[in-house]
C-alpha cells in the first residue's frame, strides 16, 4: 500500500514458495510431517519439497506407496492423533481415490465427535492442464466447496502459495491446497519475513470500473491478461483472485460488483455447479439480479492432444469475448425506456 | 485373564443391546450379540495406553473397552449427555480419552484411519498399540490392501481384528471373498496372522494378547482373525435372510453359555456368582437406560456447532 515501506521480499518460484513455507514450519513442530508419491529424495514431481528429505530425513518427509485412498486416510488419522501432516496427491484427478477419508471422515470428525477430535491435515494437490491427458489435467476443486468442515485454499502467486501454505498449518481441520502445473515454474516476489495469508480473504489484483472478473488459481494471470487487452478497448475491468474457495470472500467480490454494475467468472474447471456459478449466487444474492457470465473449460474431457487441450481450455481471447457480450447486453438492457406502472 | 469378569462384561453386552433393541426411538442398531467373545477377548489383552477403532457394529466394542454404559446408552439415543453429545451415535461413537478412538461406519473405512493413528503412535515414540477391528465385508475393500502393505513396510504398531461373522448384510463370505483364511490376506505382505474361533472368549484373548506383545517388540503389524456368527440380522431394521433351523444352530454357538457351561464346570462359577452378575448386569443396563432417558437431546443449535 502506498505510505507504507515496502516489505524486504525474495524472488521465488512458485514451487520455491511451497518449499519454503514447508521447511519453515517444519522446523517449527516435529509433529509437522509430509507424505505422498516422490516426496522425498526425488523432491517432488514439480521439485517443490526439494531439500526436505535431505534436512528432515525419511522419517518426517515419507514416500508412500502409490495408494492415495491408504494416503490420505493415514494423513487424516495421523492428524486426528496429533500430528500435522501434509499429504501430497501428485494429480488432482487423483483425489478422487482419498475422498472417502477426506470427506467421510476428516471434515465431519470434529461434528460427529461433539468437538472432541479434529483432523488438521493438508491435502496438497496438482490441478490444471499441460499435456498430460484426460485423468491429469481437472480442476475439481468446486466438489470440495460444498463439503462442511473441509476448507480449500488456490494460490495463483508465489507470495500466496507461501502464505497460504502457512495458513493451511494453523488450521485445526482438513484443508485441501490446490496449487497448479503451470504456476510451479512462475517467479514472484515473497516477503522474507514469515507471513500468513489469512483464509477466506479475496485479493484485488487490478482496480476497474466497468466489470468485475473473479477468479483463481493459474486462470488468474488468464484474467489479467484478458484484462490488459480489454483495457486497450476502453473496457476497465477489475480482477479478483480469491485465493480461498472455501470459506469464501463473498464480501470482497459484493463490494466489487457493486461498483462495477456486471460480474464475469473464470476458472479452468467446469461451468456446471463450478465456483463461478457458487459465486454468481451468492453475490446476486446480496446485491439482487445483476448481469453475469461464468467462463470456463468446455464440458468436455482434456484430452493431452495440444489442439483439443488449447480448444478446450479458457483464454484471453474467450475471456474477452464473453466480457464484450456481457456489457453489450447490459448496454442494450439498460437504456430501454420502462414504462412504469405504478 | 479375569474369566468370571470377561463372563460379566460378555453378559452386559448382551443385556444392553437387548434391552436398546426393544426401543423404537433409536432409528435402528447395528447388534453385535452373538460376537461379544470378539470384543470382550481382544480388550481384555489391550492396556490404557492402547487405542481401539472399529466398523460400524462397535457397541460390544465400545462396552468391552469400558466406556460407561450410561453414556453409550446416551449416545446411541442421540442425547446431549453422550460421549459425542448425541451427534455421532450409531455407528460414529467415540473417546479416545479411554482408549476407544472410536467407530466409523464406513466399511473399511477405519482402517487408514487406524494406521494414521499408528504412524502418530510411533512417530511420537508413544507405547501402547492401536487396534482396528473390522468385519469380513471390509475384506473386500481396497482400503484393507492397501494399508496391510504400507503397514507392513512402516512396521506400524496396528493390529488388524478381523470379526468374521460370516455375512455382509445377506452375502455370504464364501460367496463374496476369494481366500480360504481370511487370515490368509496378510501372508502376502509377510504379516504375523492367525485364526480363531471368534466364539471362545480365551481363544481370543490369547491369540490379541498374543499378537500385541509381539508389535510391542517391534516385530510390526499382525492379523487376527476371529471366526463368529452374528445372532441378529444385519442391523435392527434388516430382515433376517436365515432360515429357523440354521438360527438354531447359531444361536448355540453362544459363547456366554460356553463360558458359563466351562466355568460352571470347572467350579468357578457358582449358581450364586451367576445371579450376582444377572443381578450387575441387569441393574447397569436398566441405570443406563434411566440416565439416557433422563437426559436432553441437543438444542436445534447444535446442528451447526463444531463443523469446521
């Protein structure tokens, strides 16, 4: 903020910033350990546990079978008993298999328990599509959003990725961390000092007049992009990340809205009962009917083919001509003379 | 092994479940009488350092591992008085402040969880062991398979309790799991197992007590399972697929007579002894029932406490 000094920062990688945030709290809390597929030695499939195995050693930093149903279970029973692990589900896809632990049984423990017992684990895992096919490009974080008691978090920067890692460890339930193949490799600046981005708070990445974009994760540099190119129109749009999915900054994204007359979402997932459209609901909900578009993958699977993948994922342009059809219609709708009867 | 207690603990089990099944205000229950040789023999070989989780049919359980009946009589009530204020009940008690991490009814469902609290056990340098106990039908569940093999190469300190009462529901165990011992199913991943008769209280203690020193020493998972035969149908609202004659046969497979038939004999058991435990017993159950009836449900509000 401006008046403020700038906070002294470090130039991450995104995999650099959950690796950071890891070790940090590792260093912290013994009872802090982390389990999945590779994460040792090998340091991850996107090098973003790299260096843990070799300070922590095999004991805190495991390689698991590949069994994610087994993985997640033992994340969530190990959590219930007092430790803090982080499970890591190489591929969103993936989760699918450690849902029933999850669900069944991590996010309703504290209820079902009348308080007694609580499953603090993270369950970090890949969404998004680069090449890798039907099963290892989908963002399902939406299904997470309606499950009581499981909190999900979609960082889009290093800073965030970081922060947001250092939220996921203060909570006292499960939550889910949903981080993306094509943020891992994307630099950013993250403060040096230890820094927490609190939960259920949305970010206001670009200031707009005309069109409120929500969205988060990798689609959110989609948004920006569509964003600059609209701003060459005449088109001022305003870009919110959400970072938390779940618990939801409603709030953030009203008050946005509320200045900028029409709402456009964006995510890599599906339309159909997606964040957008939990999103859309709840902002008319508050602020009355308003014009909305939600952008997002065709329904369709990703198929790994670079055609079919480009033509079925959102970008700049579809944003862009979904925003210019949007206004337009509130354009047309707005000056119609009512006749009013009263 | 305290013999005329593992009598009084299997009498109680029976007695209070007998006495829940009579009520029509508890939904429907998941009975395990018939097998209470498999709770009262495994928790009689465990210590208070040790934590036991189970399946859904977890009220012998529960009782065998001590927890008042009173409150599990709350609980399974849905009242606010309950170990999990009403909010878990069947299927879903809990407290772990007394050894029982608790039931998840979810076949299959327990195990990982088990194994995390395994892994927590031992990463912690805690002793005690923890103890899962399942039925045959989660034999078929990947879950099992799974955490058997990351057990096994984690040398976590779990013992796997199977109760294999035989059905799933209607399906029978032959007609729904491939291996002739279900036993059989950890010799792959190079796990101590055994089989018992499910129906002999001593048989069971010996081999859990068996089993747990041996993880107590480090040796890793172990395997029992315990052969037994349900006397209820599936759950109180399941209708009962056996036919008369096979029931009778069941049914005399008791293990609280055998107990008694073998105690009688033996002299420890004394006409007088046994009217004594009817008389614990029958005073246990018939408080439990009174503190559960006299206690509140939980507000409306509660519906929404403790979520997240």
């Amino acid at each position: 903020m401006s008046g403020e000094p700038a906070a002294a920062t470090e130039r991450l990688f995104f995999r650099e910033a959950i690796g950071r945030a890891l070790r940090e709290e590792m260093r912290i809390d013994p009872r802090r350990i982390v389990m999945g597929q590779d994460v040792g030695a090998f340091g991850g499939s996107y090098r973003e546990f790299e260096g843990l195995f070799a300070e922590f050693g095999a004991s805190r930093v495991r390689d698991t079978p590949v069994a994610e149903a087994a993985m997640v279970g033992i994340g969530v029973g190990a959590a219930a008993a007092g430790l803090r692990p982080l499970v890591s589900v190489t591929y969103m896809d993936f989760i699918m298999l450690g849902l029933d632990p999850l669900v069944n049984y991590g996010a309703k423990l504290r209820y079902k328990t009348g308080g007694r017992l609580t499953a603090p684990v993270i369950v970090k895992t890949t969404s998004g599509a680069r090449g890798q096919g039907v099963a290892h490009s989908q963002c399902v974080e939406a299904w997470l959003m309606s499950v009581p008691g499981l909190k999900v978090v979609a960082p889009s920067n290093p800073a965030d990725a970081y922060g947001l890692m250092k939220a996921a460890f203060l909570e006292e339930g499960p939550i889910v961390y949903v981080d993306h193949k094509r943020l891992f490799p994307i630099p950013g600046e993250v403060p040096l000092a230890a820094t927490v981005t609190p939960l259920g708070l949305a970010a206001v990445l670009r200031r707009g007049t005309d069109l409120t974009i929500v969205t988060h994760s990798f689609m959110t540099r989609t948004a920006m992009e569509a964003a600059t190119a609209m701003s060459a129109q005449g088109v001022s749009c305003e870009v919110v990340d959400l970072r938390s999915l779940a618990p939801l900054d409603i709030a953030t994204v009203s008050a946005s809205v509320r200045r900028t007359g029409a709402l456009l979402t964006l995510e890599e997932g599906q339309v159909t009962c997606g964040v957008g459209t939990e999103v859309a609901a709840q902002v008319q909900q508050r602020l009355g009917p308003i014009p909305v578009a939600r952008v997002g993958a065709l329904a369709a699977p990703v198929s790994s083919n670079p055609v079919l993948e480009a033509a079925c994922l959102p970008d700049a342009p579809r944003v862009v001509s979904a925003a210019v059809a949007l206004l337009g219609r509130r354009r047309s709708d707005a000056p119609r003379p009512v006749s009013r009867k009263s | 092994m305290d013999l005329i207690e593992a009598l009084h603990s299997m009498m109680l089990i029976r007695a209070f479940e007998t006495a829940l099944a009579r009520r029509s205000d508890h939904g429907f229950q998941l009975l395990s009488s018939g097998e209470e040789a498999v709770a009262v023999g495994v928790c009689s070989a465990l210590t208070a350092d040790d934590q036991l989780l189970t399946g859904g049919r977890s009220i012998g359980p529960a009782l065998a591992r001590g927890l008042a009946p009173d409150a599990v009589m709350a609980e399974l009530l849905g009242k606010a008085s309950g170990p999990n204020r009403g909010k878990g009940g069947r299927g879903h008690m809990s407290d772990a402040s007394a050894g029982f991490f608790g039931a998840h009814a979810v076949v299959g469902g327990n195990i990982s969880i088990a194994a995390g609290v395994a892994l927590a056990r031992s990463l912690g340098g805690e002793p005690g062991i923890v103890v899962i106990l399942f039925g045959d039908g989660a034999c078929g569940a990947g879950a099992l398979h799974e955490v058997l093999n990351i057990a096994a190469i984690w040398t976590l300190p779990l013992l796997f309790v199977c109760n294999n009462n035989q059905l799933s529901v209607s399906t029978p165990r032959t007609a729904a799991l491939a291996p002739k011992a279900l036993s059989d199913l950890a010799l792959a991943h190079g796990i101590r197992s055994a089989s018992v008769d499910g129906m002999d209280v001593v048989a069971v203690h010996q081999a859990a007590a068996a089993a747990s020193t041996a993880i107590k020493l480090g040796e890793g998972p172990a395997f029992l399972e315990c052969t037994s035969w349900r006397f209820a149908s599936h759950s109180t609202s399941t209708r009962e697929t056996r036919g008369q004659a096979e029931m009778a046969a069941v049914l005399a497979r008791c293990p609280i007579a055998r107990l008694d038939a073998a105690l009688s004999t033996s002299g420890a058991l004394t006409p007088t002894i046994r009217a004594d435990l009817e008389r614990q017993v029958d005073a246990a159950v018939a408080k439990a029932l009174a503190f559960a009836d006299a206690s509140p449900y939980p507000e409306r509000d509660e519906a929404t406490t403790d979520v997240g």
